[in-house]
C-alpha cells in the first residue's frame, strides 16, 4: 500500500500513508460513488481521486459509467493486503451527533420555513451550507455546553444561518452576524424585522481585513465555518478568537477531511493550542452540507475520475469546539496570502 | 464570578475561571447530589469542592443532610450573573457515544457474563472501570474506524478489559494485554485458556519502567486510560505511542474533567501534536465508569462537604483517538516522578 500512497504524494504533495490507501480500499467494497468514497474514507479529494486513477491504471478498479468498481484483481489483492470493508455503527437517532434536537422543535420548524427562500450558495464566496437539521444540532450543542443563554455571539459568515437560528430562540443576549455576502445580510435582516429580533444585528465585513476595532473582545462565543487552508483557517478562526472575552470563551470552527489531510489536521491543531486555547470537543460528520448548484465548476468535480453528481449528502465536517484559557492570543492583522486555494481544496 | 474562581485558584492551584463558577452554579439549578455536579459542571474536582465550601460561607448554598441546595439568596445572585439552568440534549439512544452497539450484540452478551467475576477495582493502581456498553461502544467505534479488523492491537492497563472484549470478537489478528496487576492478566488467562482466544497475549509490565524492546513498533492501535497527572499521562500514552509501527496507526485514551482541567487537557494536547499525532476525535462523556468499592478512602470523597455516597455514574471520561502521522516521536524512557498525584488528582 505504501508504494500507492508515496505515489499519490509525489502527484498531490498530499501527505497520505499507506492506511489512507486502504480507507479508500475499504470504502471500496461498499460504494461505487466517488462522493461517498471521499466521504466515507476521510480521506483529503485530491488524494482519493489521484488514488482511483491510479487504482485503474493497476486493473484493481474499472469505470462502468458513474460507477467504480473494484475488480476480482482489487478484492482478491485488498484482502491480501488485509483490507476489511468498512463498516459503520453511527448512531440512527443523532447521526453521531451526540444531540437531539426535540427541545428545539418549534424553532427548527419555524427555522425550516424560514430558510427556504435562502440565497443559494456562491462560488465566488466558497458557500455552501450545512442541513437545518445541522444548524439547529449546533444550537442544542451549545446550549448544553453553555454557550447561548444570555450569551454574546458572533458569527463569522453566516451561510449555515447558525446566527440566524439563535436569534429565533430569543435565548441569546446578542447575535452579530458579519459576512461579506450582502445578500445574506439581506435575507437575515428581513427576518429580523418581520420578526422583531432585535437582538440580531448585521454588518458587512470581508475577515480578509482586520475587524474593526468595536468587534474585538466582546463576544462570549463565536461560530465560524473557515477556509481549510492554513491562511483562510487563520483568517476565520483567529478573528473569532479576537472577539473573545476573556478566559471560558468558546469558538464553534468546522474542520472537513474533503479539504484537510490530518496532517494538516495536526498543524491546525497546534495554531489552536499555541494561541492558549483547548479543543474541547471534535465530533467527527456533525455538519453535514447540502449539495450545492456549483459542483460541476468545482475542482472537485474535474478531479471526479467518472464525472459522476453527487446524489446523496457527501461533504461533511467534524465539529470543532474550542475555550479560550488565560492568556490566550488575539491576532488581527491584514492577510496578504491567498486563503481560498492550496493543495488539498478542491470545492473552492 | 472571577472573585470565586481566583480565591479557587489560590486555594487549590487548579487555573479555573468565572465560567467554571457560572457552569457549578449552572448545575446547581437542577442537582443537589455533589457527584453529579462534578460530572455535569465538567469542572475538576477539587475546584468544586472548594468552590461549593466557599458558596456556602457566601450563603449561596447550604447542605441539607446530604445535599446541596442552592439557597434563595444563591438563586438571585446566579440570575443576577446571568446564569442558566444546565440543559441536556445528549442522544437517548447512544447516549452522547455517535455509535451504537447493536452488530456486537452476541459479544456483548457474552462479556457481560464473563465480566461478572473480573477482579474489583484496586486502590493501589487507581483503578476503576467503564461499564459494558461503554467497552462494547469503544470496540464498534474503533471497528468503525478500521482499528479493529486483522490490527495488532496492545491495552496499556486492562482492568477496563477492552482487550479481553476485542479478543472476543475475534476480530483482530493480534491482542496483547499489558497490566501491573496479576489478578486482571490471570482473570483474563483462565477466560483465554476457555475460550481458545489464541489471539490474546497477557504479560505483567510495569508503565513506570520502559517497554520490553519486542512490544515497541510492533502494533496498529493502543488503548489506554492513563494516569492523569502530566507524568502519568506520559508513563500511559507516551508508551502506547511507542508500541506502534508507523504512520496511520491509532490510540484510544481516556480523559476526564474530573481531574484535568481545560488547561491541563490543553498541555495534553500539546504533548500529543508535538509528539508528531493528530487528535482525530473528542467525544466528551463517552466512557461511563462503574462506581468504585474504595471511594470512601478517596481524597475525592474526604473533599466532598456532605460526605454522600455516589449513587449513579458520575465518573466519565472523554474518548480521545489520536493518530500518528510520519516523523512521529517514540519515547521509552524510565519514569523518575510520582505519576498519581498532582493538585487536581482526587480519585487516586
């Protein structure tokens, strides 16, 4: 498996090792979908799909229209190599999310109405957004943790509408809401004034730039889906910690394995604990994201070896909680690099 | 709240914030039982015992034989501070593990009779021990994980008998037990000797001195429920660290609230990015532990103000998975200091 995995590092400059073959073997003798193969194997895109083809070109693999599918080659090799299909346990009720959503029913079916005439998700800001089943989880997770009643809270862009939905449970002392995309803003600010939230409050802001100074250390917690490279990370996830109050602060950060190997995993990881914050929680398929219209101008989708649609939910990311200890960072400069693209995004 | 949580501080040791406070008294709204507010404030022990104790000179609180309450006065001052009612939205099916334990139903019948006889928890080793379902829920996580099937798999301390439980199945290639405490491995041997479970290995190590030299580089996945003291954690997880092969190999360990802090949970997670990992999961409450026999020798109950007996599972503990990547450290060195207690060590 290894000589596999160094090939597809030398091709990707993606750092993945001979297990993260076998994830992908493994997800292999279950799915013929190149979505759910990403999905499932937790595995960065551009190496599964860098993986298959050369798969294919070995005969473990063949394409029969959107499918792929292992041949007696692949299965009798992989079971050589000791690969098992995978198997999964997830829970049927939470979807391994730890959290039901009953409590919240009323405002997640007010939400559901609600979020119909969203606008739908651009390219150009890198949007796509999370279930309102999601949304709603977040909520609940907080609220457990203790993280919205009588909180200040600020979302940092807001395409998953998470501020949105803790305005409607009037539990919050404050919501801001800042993002970049004016229709968002928009949209979030009719409902605030149909429905009288006043504690709901919308600005434009682009994280590419220092937020402005009354932002900085007023908020109690913050939720933000950032850009997976190291610079966007840094752009979405520093700024939120800017934000913060003071010790006990909490920050809501997705992470996906589509656009981060572990290895980078590791690097964000350690920006978070060298900032003084801790990783209280990372809840591997708690945001699951709607497919949304762009796809096909992905680089996700040229990398696709079939060229198959995503059907089912296929991008998922693992909830990150973070707190904020004495003594921890805030940063807030100018950022120069690009955080929209590196090696391992691919639905940018 | 920041005045209670500095007389804490200075009193213990233990770096905890007002929001430690707030979460105490946040607890105290619905639990009068001073073990559940442990488990549910997910502050370490010792701070609340100290804190509750300085609440009730504060009149705050008083106890009622065995119980806490918070008081009138208490009440107002709280709301007043803005804090909430704790809330609890955990899964009623997985309880808050994201897995359910269903394909692994016959072993788990199977390891709750065999379970009947294991040897009690011991003082002396500080240990303590999950129930079934949480054995059973970390063997299908991890199967889910692809950590089970065909791996060589060692258990740093098996009086959870995790390994006994993955020996079961017969999944594994390989399982070996590592225990300081004869009863467990001799408990564990006649169950072998039975049941013909070649697969499992059973020998007596002690954590504090180095790993014999055949058990290092030899396995796929390790599971541990370490000391917590930061020396402890070493002499558990740095050893399990050193057991694996390469790159993509996992570790299972445990972590608690109890008695480790959010900022010594952030020096854990230091040690373990810088020791070349990355924290794949954190999944907070998933190991419930079985109330122990000695805890009234406990420091944890001499510090409890009503001396009341623990009646439900309060003790839990967080699964952490950790995952190696390349260039990842192996250390096996002898372990000079005391690795039971420090400041915040209460169940030891």
């Amino acid at each position: 498996m290894e000589i596999y995995a160094s090939q597809v590092r030398k091709e990707t400059n993606i750092p993945i090792f001979a297990r993260d073959v076998e994830r992908v073997l493994s997800v292999l003798f279950v799915s013929d979908d190149f979505w759910q193969i990403v999905r499932y194997s937790m595995v960065s895109l551009p190496a599964v799909a860098s993986l298959i083809k050369l798969l294919e070109k070995e005969g473990w693999i063949k394409y029969e229209g959107e499918k792929i599918v292992l041949t007696e080659k692949g299965k009798r090799e992989a079971e050589l190599a000791g690969v098992h299909p995978y198997r999964r346990y997830i829970c049927d009720r939470c979807n391994g999310k730890t959290v039901v959503i009953d409590a919240f029913k009323e405002v997640y079916e007010e939400f559901l109405k609600l979020q119909g005439n969203r606008p739908e998700a651009l390219h150009r800001y890198d949007q796509g957004y999370v279930t309102p089943e999601t949304t709603l989880a977040r909520v609940a997770f907080a609220d457990m943790r203790g993280d919205v009643r009588g909180r200040e809270i600020i979302a940092l862009g807001d395409d998953d509408l998470v501020g949105l939905a803790l305005a409607l449970t009037g539990l919050p002392k404050r919501v801001v809401v800042i993002d970049i995309d004016k229709r968002i803003l928009d949209f979030e600010s009719k409902i605030k004034e149909e429905k009288g939230l006043d504690m709901l409050e919308l600005r434009r802001v682009d994280l590419r730039e220092p937020l402005p100074e009354d932002l900085l250390g007023k908020f109690d917690v913050f939720f933000t889906d950032p850009e997976e490279t190291l610079p966007g990370f840094k752009a979405f996830v520093y700024r939120g910690i800017a934000t913060l109050k003071g010790p006990g602060c909490a920050g809501y950060v997705g992470i996906t394995h589509v656009e981060t190997s572990l290895s980078k995993w590791r690097e964000i990881q350690k920006f978070i604990v060298e900032a003084g914050l801790a990783i209280t929680d990372i809840i591997n398929e708690f945001n699951e994201y709607v497919n949304w219209p762009y796809y096909r101008d992905m680089r996700a989708y040229s990398l696709n070896p079939v060229k198959s649609d995503p059907k089912d939910i296929w991008y998922v990311s693992a909830l990150y909680r973070i707190e904020t200890l004495d003594n921890f960072q805030r940063w807030n400069e100018p950022l120069a690099e690009d955080i929209y693209e590196d090696d391992e995004s691919s639905t940018t």
